[in-house]
C-alpha cells in the first residue's frame, strides 16, 4: 500500500487524559482513535494488526477442535436473573428501549451459550458424538470499568475471544483444560510476548481452588505477582492475600530466594466453572442408565484489545512500537527519499517486485516530507524492516548498477546496503511464511 493513499496520518497530539505509552503510540501512529474512556475505533492499520492477532488465535482453537459461533450482545434480562448476575454484576451494561424493556449488553456470555447447547445437547451420547463440546468466538464486550485509563489495556468496550467448554466428567474437563493451558502459551508466544508471559495461579472464586491467568510482566501492569521463574510460573499477589496456603506451598513459596516480585498485565485466563452456570439453567444430560447429571464447564478468555496494547507496552522504546513480524501491519516499510526522478523510479520497482512477491509492503512514497519525518514516522509505526532507497543508497559502491537499498530492522541501530535481489531473498521467505 502506498503511504500517500493511506487515510491515516501520524500525529504529535494524545487526548490529555491518555497517560498509557499503548495509547499514546497507538492514537499517534494512525491505529486506532479514541471516542471516549475505554473506547476505541479500529482505523485501517490497527485492524490489520488486529486482524492477525485474530487469525493467530483462531488457528489454534481451531487445532484443539472449538467451534467458531458469533452470538449476540445483546442479552435477555431473564437469563441474567437466572444466574443472579442481573443484580450482582457492577459492571453490566444495563440498556432499556422505548418500551421500558430492559436489555444486559454483553459483558461475557455464560448466559447465552448455556441456553444455546440445552437446545441441542441432553444425553451422554451428544457428548461422545462430539469430542470436545468447545465453541468460541471473537467479539466485542461492554463493561462499565471504572478505571479505563489504560488505552486499550481496560476497555469499557473491548475485544474478547472467549471459549467454552462442555463435559460430563471432571477428567474430561481436565483433560481439555490442560491442553488449554498449552494452547495458550503457544498464543503468546505466537503473538510475540511468550517469553514475558506466565501461567500464573489466581483466586478460583468460590467454586475452585484456583484459576489459571496469563500475566505479562510489564510495568504498567495493574497486577502484581510472585514469579518462580526456575518453574516458569507465577502466583498472583491477590492469593497470598487470600492465605491460599496449599498453592504458596505448591510454588515453592517458603523458598523466598526463588521468587521475584514484578507488576504484570492479566492478557487472558482459563477457569473452572463447574456447575455455577449450567445449573440456573438447569442445562443436564442423561447418562447410559437414565440418571440425570449437571454438565461441567470451563471457559477460557483472552483480551485481543489488551493483548495488542500489551505488546505495545512491552516491544517499543521511545520513539515508537516495534511489532513482531507475526501481527505487524506490514512486513516491509519502504521508504523514499528525495524528489530525484531517479531515485523514485527505482523505488517503486522496488514495491513492485516486494508486493508482486506477495511481501505486505507500506511504501512511503509521500513527497514533500523531510527525511527525519519519515524516518520518525517509520520509527513511530515500528514495522519490522525498514528498507530506504535515497540517492545515497543507490551510489553505494557495494552494490552494482546504482540498486542499493538500505536495509535495517527496527530494532537495529545501524542498516546495511543491499541490492534488491538480495532483499527478495531476505524478506519474501520469512514474509510469506509468518
Ligand atoms: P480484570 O481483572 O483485568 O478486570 P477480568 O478478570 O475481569 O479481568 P475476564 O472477565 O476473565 O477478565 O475476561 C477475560 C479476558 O478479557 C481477561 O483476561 C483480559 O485479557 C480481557 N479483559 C477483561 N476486561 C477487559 C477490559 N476491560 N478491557 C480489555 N480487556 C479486558
Ligand atoms: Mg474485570
């Protein structure tokens, strides 16, 4: 895509009340605008990143056999009286129409897919036709957070995947949770921030002995956690609070020397929900003998807004992002300098062969923009290579017949000079493989 066509500009301005480096980075760079606190519109370059993080993580639900569904956000009252949550839930969205009616705007979804599968599923023989019984979906969710200072680390209208899962035994359920677990380490790392990213072991409510959250160390975390990392896992602070003494014991705890203190961003979790939403609902199945049993459940979130601004959070320096080439917008910004007729042409042979290769480029062919403003537009928009063609690349004496291109990463100091064959060869392998 041509950088002169994109709608998007970059800019020096962030709404006052926007402290966070994510918001900051992701409102100047074009990415996303902010309407009010907590609530952002996807401009075309956000969405591309979006889009990506996306198809990462449906990939891998698809792998362990989820089911993609779309379901409603708006949701009946009733269901929500059903499981008590129309009066619990501080932070639901409660929207009326003309009528008086009164509607929830959905924060999560146990209320809805729980009706959905008693339609369909009543005996043990639903289950072993399908195995596993997990549908999923990516869609936005409402809730009235009163700290949205964050950008996009707390949304009041945010992006969501969550899954649940369906079984008629705990070891079944165990089963599914545990290969859970392992897909989501592959999410992470896939996403780029796996090797700041920790199982962590949260307060399970009232029903488990404990949840399972994945928490990115960074700074501008809310939460704070307790890192074992010869384990490679994690206790959140708020269950030491709690005196959850059988997990403290399980991580080594009383061996203080192992454990180190970091604040840390929640980006998804995986939890046990027994019977809390199937029995409102009174969502059962008869067994071989006729006997009526309430199904067990799991469900499993991960906050694709979130996960975006934590890695924005985390891969970036002062002067702008640096996506992973896994998510990033584009693979290639291609920059021109100068106005030499030259200069240009030779540019945009090199779009050309990139984008006829299949490379996603971003050419910035903008005229009447200073070098030091692209330069600092590249930097701000931290696509993963960065590829200059100047009358100084093109003299350069190691490449023959004036075709030099200055090629460097974003987060590599210095660039090196090298000829568009050596670029296709470079970039289009590992471009068309991510
Ligand atoms: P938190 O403790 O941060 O409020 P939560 O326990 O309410 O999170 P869940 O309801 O379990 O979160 O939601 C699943 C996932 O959705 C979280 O792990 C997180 O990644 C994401 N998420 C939750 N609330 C928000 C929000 N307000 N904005 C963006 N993402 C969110
Ligand atoms: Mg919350």
């Amino acid at each position: 895509m041509k950088q002169s066509n994109l709608f998007t500009k970059t800019s020096k301005d962030v709404p006052a009340d926007e402290v966070s480096r994510n918001a900051e980075f992701l409102i100047r760079g074009g990415f996303v605008h902010k309407e009010m606190a907590g609530v952002f519109s996807y401009l075309p370059l956000g969405l591309r990143v979006l889009r990506k993080v996306e198809n990462i993580i449906r990939e891998e639900m698809n792998k362990v056999g989820g089911q993609e569904v779309l379901m409603s956000s708006f949701q009946p009252k009733e269901n929500w009286e059903k499981t008590g949550r129309w009066e619990a839930m501080d932070d639901l969205y409660k929207v009326s129409d003309s009528s008086g009616r009164e509607v929830a705007l959905g924060p999560t979804h146990e209320e809805i897919v729980v009706p959905i599968l008693k339609n369909y599923i009543s005996s043990h023989k639903d289950f072993l036709e399908k195995k596993p019984l997990a549908l999923y979906q990516i869609q936005n969710k409402f809730r009235m957070e009163l700290r949205a200072k964050s950008g996009m680390l707390r949304g009041r209208e945010f992006i969501m995947k969550d899954m649940y899962s369906f079984h008629t035994n705990e070891e079944d359920f165990e089963d599914f949770y545990e290969k859970m677990k392992e897909v989501y380490k592959t999410i992470f790392k896939r996403v780029g921030i796996g090797h700041l990213t920790y199982l962590t072991f949260a307060s399970g409510g009232t029903f488990s002995k404990y949840s399972h959250e994945f928490q990115t160390i960074s700074s501008s975390g809310e939460d704070t956690i307790f890192l074992n990392s010869e384990k490679d896992f994690a206790v959140n602070k708020e269950v030491v609070e709690l005196g959850n003494l059988d997990i403290l014991k399980e991580l080594g705890f009383d061996e203080k020397n192992k454990l180190s203190e970091h604040k840390a961003i929640e980006v998804g979790n995986i939890f046990d929900l027994k019977t809390k939403y199937s029995k409102p609902f009174d969502f059962s199945y008869t067994d071989q003998k006729g006997d009526k049993h309430i199904v067990l459940m799991g469900c499993y979130g991960i906050g694709l807004s979130r996960l975006i601004g934590t890695v924005v959070e985390v891969l970036s320096d002062d002067k702008g992002i640096i996506w992973p080439e896994s998510i990033a917008p584009f693979a290639v910004h291609l920059l021109v300098l100068g106005e030499d007729e030259k200069v240009k042409k030779q540019a945009l042979q090199v779009y050309e062969s990139l984008t006829k290769s299949g490379v996603e480029v971003l050419f910035d062919d903008r005229s009447g923009i200073s070098p030091g403003e692209k330069f600092a537009d590249s930097d701000l928009l931290g696509i993963p290579i960065r590829a200059v063609v100047s009358a100084r690349s093109m003299k350069d004496s190691s490449v023959e017949a004036g075709g030099g291109i200055e090629v460097k990463r974003r987060n590599e100091e210095k660039g090196k000079i090298i000829s568009l064959k050596e670029l296709l060869i470079q970039i289009v392998p590992k471009a068309l493989s991510r």
